[in-house]
C-alpha cells in the first residue's frame, strides 16, 4: 500500500552545528510537522544537536562507528556486515527513499542504497576542496553514480558536481539552502543589544565587522586577521569580532601568534561557539565572509536578515552568488586591499549600508522564504516516491 507521504531514511555524519546539519535539523522538524515518517541515521552519535534530532525521530548508528572518513570508518573491512545492520534495521519500516546529507556520509549512503535497493536523493552543501577532504574519490564517484537525485545548495555548487565532479546536468536540482526566517527574526527582535555588548565585551564606539564560523582554513580565519591587520592601518575605530572560534588547538595557536605578531589584539576579539550568535551579529555594523570557498552560508543569511550589509569575495561560492554587489560589497578573490575599500566605503556611507542591508533582509524573505524552499524539497522527494511505486 503506497502512503500519502514517503518515509524517509536520513542520513548524516553527526549531529554537530556545522550548517549542513543545522539546515537538516531545519527540515527535518519541517517534514515532522508535515506528517512524514522518518528515521535517521548517523555516522557518529555525537554533536550538541543530538537531542533535537532525538525529538524528532529514533537516531542509529552504524555499528562501532567513528569519526572520519568512511575507509577508516569501515576499516578495511567488507561492507557486508554494515548491509546487514541496515536491512535488518530498516526494512521492516519500509523505507521508500534515503536522503544523504553532505559528502562526508557518501561510503555509508552507497551501502544503504545497496541495502534498501530504493531511490537515492542526495545533498549536497560542499564545494571542491571540501568534497576532496570530507570523501574518498571512489566513495564520490559511487555516490554520484547511485543517487537518483543530486541536490545543490547552490548554483555554484551544481556548476562545481557538474564540469569537475562528472555528475549529469539532468540529475542536479539546485535548491538553495534556507534557514527559519521566522525564528531569526523573533531573536531579532527579542535581543538587547546593550546586554550583548556587555556580556561579549564589545566596544560600543566603534564600527564592528564581524565573521561566524569555525576556526579552519576553508573559512579564512587567517584571511580575516589580515584584513583586520590592514584595516587597522588604514581605518579609524574599526574593531573585528569572530564568533565560534575555540581557544584550543594547533590552527588557534597559530592564529594567535600571528595576532600577536601583528600587534592587532585590541582591533579582535575572540568568541567562543554560542547560542546567541545570532543576537552578536545583530550588534555589528557590517558582516564579513572571508571564506576560501564557501558554499550558501546560513550564516550569512541570519546575518542578511539582521540587515546587515555584506563584504566578501568574488569567485568563492555561495557568498558572491548571494550579494552580487546587492546586498553588500565583493572584492576581487582574496584582494585584502579591496575588501578594505569596500570597508572604508561602508564606513563612510551609512545610507549605503541601510540600503545593502535591506536588499539582503528582501532577498531573503522573497527569494529564499523557509515555507516555499521547503515545499520546493518536498516535492522534489515525493517525486521519487511516485517514480517507485511505478
């Protein structure tokens, strides 16, 4: 008998706050409410989001799973236990589609396919570099191979799987990522900036320009004190604020001796991952995205639709696909010195960056509205579901 809607296996690497997994826990609540049946399974059973997902529906792993890679997950062993794991837990629900979330879960999206033998959907929120970290080429190519489907969360994203990746045009659907607007824009609304400059030490006399992220080379934490270097130079009462860096670790220790070195410790400040990264972006003046490559940034939009203008880089993804020199400014790839024009123009034009930040909030609200984008991935899943009951 066929159901309304289809029951869905999910799979992902963790249960950590990195954007893909935030996005997944965004849709699957969204399904949840929609009445969809659905499981999920993880690579490893960690990450602060854990419970959410628990809330939602039952959590498994594979058995004696780890984080990494999925030739260290399976070390060197057959595949065929991890087959019978998931026919065994998985087939009397009846499963009728598997969606993968991220790369970094190819090896084990591939079993389930083989396991379950129904339609592949699968998602994809990374561009090259990270594809080349996150998966081993023949866990790749398989992947791309068996997916029925292919998601992109961004245009870039799909141009990337398309010309350097072998994946067929006809498979690609590019749905952009999206966040809760609505739960934004209540936080929004419910912050108390002076709270926030006080708790976080924020100077309250000076233009901020902040960033979000993890502390990693992708994300250009070193681009970022760079600019920060060179702003100070140039720039009067200009300070810079990265959230969600830890203070552990060989990249930070490296980071901070450059800091250091650069003589640049007042013009930064530090902020641990928190929950109120959203109330922190809301205090700046402008946001930053320094990434290498970087495929829709959620982050971003919270950060667009705080109405705050945006500076980052041509050529580095889903940021200079977003702005288009809209909703904020984008200097040439990694030109520090532009990015510091762009700044010092900011700086000096208050109604330029009310405009830029207006236009971001508009796009996000009319082009890459929650309601609408989920609908849109609904769908798309459910024509999958028809495909196989054929």
């Amino acid at each position: 008998m066929s159901r309304s809607k289809p029951s869905i296996l999910f799979i992902s690497h963790d249960a950590n706050r990195a954007g893909a997994q935030l996005f997944l826990l965004n849709i699957m609540k969204d399904f949840q409410q929609r009445g969809f049946e659905m499981e999920l399974l993880c690579m490893t059973k960690w990450g602060p989001l854990l419970p959410e997902f628990e809330a939602i529906c039952p959590v498994s792993t594979v058995p004696e799973s780890n984080q990494g890679r999925m030739s260290k997950l399976f070390g060197g062993n057959p595949e065929d236990s991890i087959m019978s794991y998931i026919r065994v837990r998985y087939q009397q629900i009846d499963i009728d589609l598997i969606y993968a979330n991220t790369i970094a879960c190819a090896g084990l999206a591939v079993i389930a396919k083989k396991a379950l033998e129904v339609p592949l959907i699968s998602h994809i929120h990374e561009l090259q570099f990270s594809l080349n970290m996150y998966a081993e080429t023949e866990d790749k190519r398989r992947l791309f191979e068996l997916s029925d489907g292919v998601i992109a969360c961004s245009q870039a994203v799909a141009d990337n799987l398309i010309a350097n990746n072998g994946v067929n045009q006809d498979k690609v659907k590019v749905i952009h990522s999206f966040i809760d607007n609505e739960r934004v824009i209540d936080v929004i609304e419910n912050s108390n900036s002076d709270q926030i400059f006080e708790e976080f030490q924020l100077p309250r006399n000076q233009f901020l320009v902040g960033a979000c992220g993890n502390a990693e080379w992708r994300k250009g934490l070193d681009i970022f004190i760079n600019i920060a270097q060179e702003a100070s130079q140039k720039l009067n009462s200009v300070h810079f604020v990265w959230i969600g860096v830890k203070p552990e670790g060989e990249y930070y220790d490296q980071v901070m001796y450059d800091v250091r070195k650069m003589g640049i410790e007042n013009q930064i400040t530090f902020i641990p991952p928190t929950p109120k990264a959203v109330e922190i972006i809301n205090t700046l003046d402008a946001f930053l995205v320094s990434s290498r490559e970087d495929p829709f940034p959620l982050v971003m939009l919270e950060a667009a639709l705080c109405e705050k203008p945006i500076l980052g880089f041509e050529n580095s993804g889903g940021c200079s696909e977003f702005v288009k020199d809209k909703a904020g400014l984008l200097a040439k790839y990694m030109h520090i010195s532009g990015v510091v024009d762009n700044l010092k123009t900011f700086i000096e034009n208050e109604q330029l960056r009310k405009e830029k930040g207006e236009t971001g909030k508009r796009q996000i609200l009319e082009l890459y509205n929650f309601d609408q984008s989920s609908l849109k991935l609904k769908n798309y899943l459910e024509q999958f579901q028809t495909e196989n009951e054929v």
